[in-house]
C-alpha cells in the first residue's frame, strides 16, 4: 500500500503528464566505463537531464565481462527494466486471490539436466525469493554450475516480470546506449519482444551502436575485411585483440552464439539468414551518405528469401532467448519486427559506419521508423568527445532532442 501511495503522489505531481523515462546504457566494449557521473559516457545522460528531455534517466551499472560474461548485462538491463514498467503500473494492485502467499515451481523445459526454477510469492503477488536446484546426475559439474548460474538469472528475471504483463505501462521509456551501450540495448529490446512479457519500449536512441562483433571472427583469417576510416577514427580494429575480447564476452558460451542475433544482429550471416543473399549484399558497403530516400524505398520493398529462418519442428516461445540463442526469431518474426521506433547517430568518419548502416536498412526492411542524425566527418561516440566542434556537437543534440519530444508528445504508449 506504501508503494501504491508513493506512485499516486508521483502521478498527481505531474498531472496531465505522461512521464517519459530514459534508461541509459554506457558503452566501453563491455570492460570498462561505468554508470558513475564523473564517467566519460555519463555526458550522454547528463546533457539529456540539463535540456529537460527527459522526465528521468537511469544509468544502469551492469555487469561488465571481466565479472560476468554474457548475458549478465542483459539480465541486468531486463531487471531495470521490468523495476521501472513494475512502478509505473503500481496503481494495478493484483486481485483479492494473492492475498494469501503462495508457492509456485517454474520448470525449464529446455534443459536436459532438468533444472528447475522455484520462485516464492509474496501477499502482494510479486517474487520474493528465488532458489535453483539441478539434477543429481548431470556430467559436468562445472560446466553445470555456470550454465546454472546464467539459467537461475536469466529465469529469474522472466519470472518476476510475468505478473507485470497484464498491466498498462503509464509512461514512455526509451532505451538509451552508446557503442557496446547501443549493443546491448538492442538485446535487450529482443529480449522484450521475444519473450512477449513486458510492454515494449516506446522508443531505442541509439548512438555509434556496436552491431556486429562477429567482424572479429572471419571464417578465414584470409577472409578478413578491415572496418573502414581506419585514418579518421580512433577505434582500433586488429582483429587479434578484438577477438579476444569478444570470446571472454562470450565466457563458457559456444563461438556460435557471436552469430547470434543477440550479439550481432548486423552481420552478414544474421542477415543471409533472415533476408537472403541479394538483401545482405545490397547493404554490405552502403554508406550513411547514399542512404537517401529512394535507398531506403528500396530496401523497404525488397523481396526476401527467406523471409525468416525456420527451425525443425514447432517453434518454443523463444528460440532466441537468453539461455540458448540461435539464428531464429519466435512466432514467424522477421529480425525487426515489432521494434520500436529507433533513432541513429552515426558519424561518416567512424569505423563502424558500415556495420550500422547495415543496422539501419535491417530495420527499415522490417517496417521499423528509423531517424539518422548524420554527424558529418563525425568519428565514434562523437557525443562524448569534449574536444570536437561544439557547433556540430549541439545540431545533433537538436536532432536528437526532437525525436525524443516526437515520441513523447505521440499519443501512444508501447504495450
């Protein structure tokens, strides 16, 4: 009932308002950077906040690789997420019938090993305790342990937010990240989708998003292709380093799993797989420049084949979710379907201009409402940069504060 009071005195506060609220996800390739205000990315944030952009913002201090590989960070964005649609929705007080506390046992039908998930509720409907058990005769203790690990979180957080789905979300939130921060908003915006348990956000701000990290995976080290404005920028693309990183990212999952549309969902086989060869190779070097109006006509009246992969027998709730990602996407879903309305800074002097221009016509494929703010001989993250030209620095802020009012003043609320 406290909780209920709060939210009414919020809500009368700001009557006739629909509060918009920003959740903000740093970037720094999943290592280093945080969520603390004197962090470099917590410009992003800060400058949204001093021009009233937003209601509110949450900096998120997930998990980086060096203390959990993933999904650690998703299950930690997902857990932000679902604390913010849960306390705008508290007015909903669940029926009489929870009143009393109740015990429920959450099977996961995809483990061999038969896992389960026992989630305790409390009188006022919501999880309160959550305990994981595995069977006596799994084969690999270790390995058991931290795929048990990854299955208690990432069930876990699915658990907690299955009884916020009968709400209505009463205000707008927007995904807000840079570079990795644009990566793992952009898993987490799939995770939501996928799993059809939240309402989705009203809106992705995307900046300098990373978008395909399988680039450091080549089939062949011959195959290699170098990201381009290897002069202009200041990303460092050897591969070898880079590799690296992205396998210590993964941690005990398959290599398979970087091809995952959850990890990169810009990359050439994500994109065979999903559109076909003539869709993939119309934007493998398309740049932010030629992508004009008739471009984007094109790309969103192409013909895919296939539309969407299929997988052998019927297809699970989420076949690409958290605990077992695969190249597939849940219900016949293409890989952009049902994505919010997006919006891209990107700079033509930044190295991952091609990866996220591949991001962009992926999206405008699958219907998605996409703004690019063009940062002109803009390198990455150009936001955060406290020595480029202020003059070009505002414009994009311009742009991208008008977007944000367009999805604020919209009359609908993602659901």
């Amino acid at each position: 009932m406290a909780e209920a009071q709060a939210c009414l005195e919020d809500l009368e506060a700001h009557a006739g308002q629909t509060p918009v609220i920003g959740i903000f996800l740093h970037g720094g390739g999943y290592c280093h950077m945080s969520a603390h205000e004197k962090s470099k990315t917590s410009k992003i944030p800060r400058r949204l906040m001093q021009d009233k952009a937003f209601t509110e913002i949450h900096s998120v201090e997930y998990r980086l690789l060096q203390h959990a590989p993933f999904p650690a960070a998703v299950q930690d964005a997902a857990a932000v997420y679902a604390h913010l649609v849960r306390r705008h929705t508290c007015l909903n007080i669940p029926s009489a019938s929870s009143s009393k506390a109740t015990s429920e046992t959450f099977t996961d039908r995809d483990s061999q090993n038969q896992d389960h998930i026992h989630g305790t509720t409390g009188s006022d409907g919501h999880l309160t305790n959550i305990e994981y058990t595995k069977s006596k005769d799994s084969k690999d203790s270790k390995n058991n342990e931290i795929h048990g690990k990854n299955e208690k979180q990432t069930t876990g957080v699915t658990t907690k937010v299955t009884e916020t789905t009968t709400y209505e979300k009463h205000c707008k939130i927007i995904l807000i990240g840079d570079s990795a921060g644009g990566n793992l908003v952009l898993a987490l915006a799939r995770w939501i989708r996928d799993e059809a348990r939240l309402p989705a956000p009203d809106g992705l701000l995307l900046l300098s998003p990373s978008c395909d990290p399988s680039h450091a995976f080549p089939d062949t080290p011959s195959c290699y292709v170098p990201r381009p404005h290897a002069e202009t920028d200041y990303l460092v693309d050897t591969p070898e380093p880079r590799a690296l990183l992205q396998r210590t990212f993964l941690g005990h999952n398959p290599l398979e799993t970087m091809h995952s549309p959850y990890v990169s969902p810009a990359s050439q086989r994500v994109l065979k797989a999903f559109y076909g060869d003539q869709f993939a190779t119309s934007v493998e070097s398309l740049t932010i420049r030629a992508l004009d109006a008739e471009v984007r006509a094109n790309i969103r009246n192409m013909i895919s084949v296939p539309s969407t992969p299929v997988l052998g027998g019927e297809l699970e709730r989420s076949p690409t979710s958290l605990r077992r990602p695969m190249m597939a996407s849940p219900r016949g879903l293409s890989l952009f379907t049902d994505f919010p309305r997006t919006c891209v800074v990107l700079g033509d002097a930044e190295r991952l201009e091609r990866e996220v221009i591949k991001l962009v016509g992926a999206m405008e494929r699958d219907g998605v409402k996409v703004r690019t703010a063009w940062v002109e001989d803009g390198v990455h993250d150009v936001l955060i940069m406290g020595w480029w030209d202020q003059k070009v620095i505002d414009k994009v802020w311009t742009e991208v504060e008008a977007w944000v009012d367009d999805v604020a003043t919209s009359r609908t609320v993602a659901s």
